[in-house]
C-alpha cells in the first residue's frame, strides 16, 4: 500500500520523464524507497511524512472557534525527520549514491508550510539563524547559524541533500536543499528543470561588532 506522498513522488518522476524502481525491502535492513535515474547516474530517495502535530490549527477561543492559530519551533518537524531516516540514507552513501531525503507535509495540506518553510529546512540542516546583541552599544552582529545544527563536518554526512515534496494546488514540486558536507554530492548540474535547487552557504561564525 503506497503513502500519498510514494504516489505524488512517482506522478511527478512519471510526468518529468525520470525513470525509476522501488527498492525492494529486506528483512532487518532500513532500505531505502526509491531509486531514479537522472542523467547518467542514480539517485536514492528517501520518503518520509510530518503526520500530525497538537499544535497546528489550534482553537484558542470557544468565543471564536473560526479564529486558530499554529505554533512550533522552527526546524523541529525536519530535524525529527533527519534523525529517523539516517540509516535508510546510509544504505545508498554507502554504495557511493547520492541519498536525499524527502519530506511530505501532510500536516497542513492546503498551504504545505507548518514546519517546512524553507527557513525550517535551513535551520534544521544548519543551524537556527541567530544574531548577538552588545548590551553596552547596543549594536548586533549580522545573522549567523547557530543551535541545533544536524548537519555537520562530521555528522550526517550521508545525507547528500534534504528536500520537500510539495502539491500546493494541484501542483507537485520537489525542492532541494544542499548539504555542504555531504561525502557523495549530487550531481546537480544533471539534475532537470523540475527540481528547484537551494545551493547553501553557511556561517557559523558571526561578524564582529563595532
């Protein structure tokens, strides 16, 4: 039984021409779901859904039960993501093929943002986005990445990029974002038209304050 997201996933590799297999599972082995051919070379996919959260659409008033509010910690959907598919991911680092992960918001499926907002993947990946204050001046220091960062030197290195699966109305996309770090990067310059590709600087160090 496939998951609404494996059906979008395939829809749109059927619709761009990209042929592709899914990867048969094996018993006690974290496998993979698909993989596709672009270019020249494979892809792994990953696949996984953000599938309910408390606070989304939450009613704050039995005054006014139409007015509902949504609340999280950006990046935490993702982050919890990353962490859950690290050995589905290994299985095609290993083998020297890129492995990226997808995620579905099945959460708020009209908008497709609670918890994947591109600044949930950037924070997620590299870090929450932070500024320093100087008490005494009362200056700041330019936006750098700061806590939480999964994405390291030498941590999750598997993953070659993370992305978002998205059909906001009607229309299925898929955006990437890369990992810097990653030990088997993507070929990107093979990759066609319908991925839209996020290349990523990162700084981990803030600028000086005057």
């Amino acid at each position: 039984m496939k998951t609404k997201s494996e059906s979008l996933f395939e829809v749109f590799l059927a619709a761009n021409s990209l042929p592709f297999e899914k990867i048969k599972e094996e018993e006690n082995t974290h496998t993979p779901d698909y993989r596709v051919s672009v270019g020249g070379s494979d892809i792994i996919f990953e696949i996984k859904e953000l599938e309910e959260d408390e606070n989304f659409g939450v009613v704050k008033s039995a005054a006014f039960p139409q007015v509902k509010n949504s609340s999280r910690t950006m990046g935490e959907h993702v982050r919890k993501r990353i962490e859950s598919s690290r050995k589905q991911i290994q299985f095609g680092a290993k083998q020297g093929i890129p492995s990226i992960l997808l995620i579905y918001n099945n959460i708020d499926q009209v908008f497709h943002d609670f918890g994947t907002e591109p600044l949930d993947f950037t924070a997620a990946m590299y870090g929450t986005y932070t500024i320093l204050l100087n008490r005494e001046n009362r200056t700041a220091s330019d936006l750098f990445n700061g806590k939480d960062q999964m994405l390291q030197e030498s941590k999750n290195t598997s993953f070659s990029a993370v992305g978002h699966l998205c059909d906001r109305g009607g229309k299925t996309t898929v955006t990437l974002y890369e990992n810097v770090f990653a030990k088997v990067k993507v070929p990107y310059d093979e990759l066609p038209a319908c991925f839209d590709v996020r290349r990523i600087e990162v700084s981990t160090d803030p600028l000086s304050m005057p």
